[in-house]
C-alpha cells in the first residue's frame, strides 16, 4: 500500500509540474505582434505562388522501401552472427523469411516503385 501512495504522489508532483509550467508559459509568453509577427523571417523574400507544394507518392513509397528493407537487415544481422551455432531448422526459417523478401522486392519491380524517371 505504501508503494501506491508513492506513486500516487509522484503521479500528482508532476501533474502539478506540468500544470504550473503552463499557467507560467501562457502569463510569460512574449506580447508581440502585428507587423513584426508576420514579417518574413526565412530568405527575407515574400513567398511567390502557391506554397502547398504537392510532392509526387513515389519519394514516398522509395523511402517506405528503404526502411523496410533496412529494418529487415536488421533482423537478419543477429541471425548471421549465430548462424553456425544453429540448427537446420533455424536455416529453414530464415530461408523462409529472406524468400518473402525476395518475393516483396519482386513485387516492388514488378510495380516499378523502384523506378525513377
């Protein structure tokens, strides 16, 4: 019971933190605006045209890819470095696991995601 109370006390120190950093935050916060405020601060230039750029899927599906593949190298280190302390089973999974990527980074080419134009 004692251990609850403990947390229960820490839990309530730091809602009050966070509490009281805020009522701080909002009563410090500067007070300047107008003109100042919404002057242009990046390159010194106003912007021309649109600003909502639209960004072609592709860079977003090359870089989806990269990290799934990436990850799953990750996945496949530990196995390579225990590899000759493993059974024939353990050789069995991870040639399952390296043919189903294989068979997403066909599926991949055959949908040109890993073409660039």
């Amino acid at each position: 019971m004692v251990d609850l109370a403990n947390v229960a006390v820490y839990l309530a120190v730091a809602a009050g933190f966070a509490v009281v950093s805020l009522i701080l935050a909002w009563i410090l916060r500067p007070k300047i605006g107008g003109a100042v405020k919404e002057s242009v601060y990046e390159c010194g230039m106003p912007a021309q045209g649109d600003t909502g750029v639209r960004t072609n899927i592709r860079f977003y599906s090359f870089a989806l890819l990269f990290v799934l593949f990436d990850v799953e190298t990750l996945f496949l280190y530990p196995w390579a470095v225990q590899a000759r302390s493993g059974s024939p089973a353990s050789l069995a999974v991870i040639g399952i696991f390296v043919g189903v990527l294989f068979l997403g980074l066909l599926y991949a080419w055959r949908l040109g995601a890993l073409e660039w134009e």
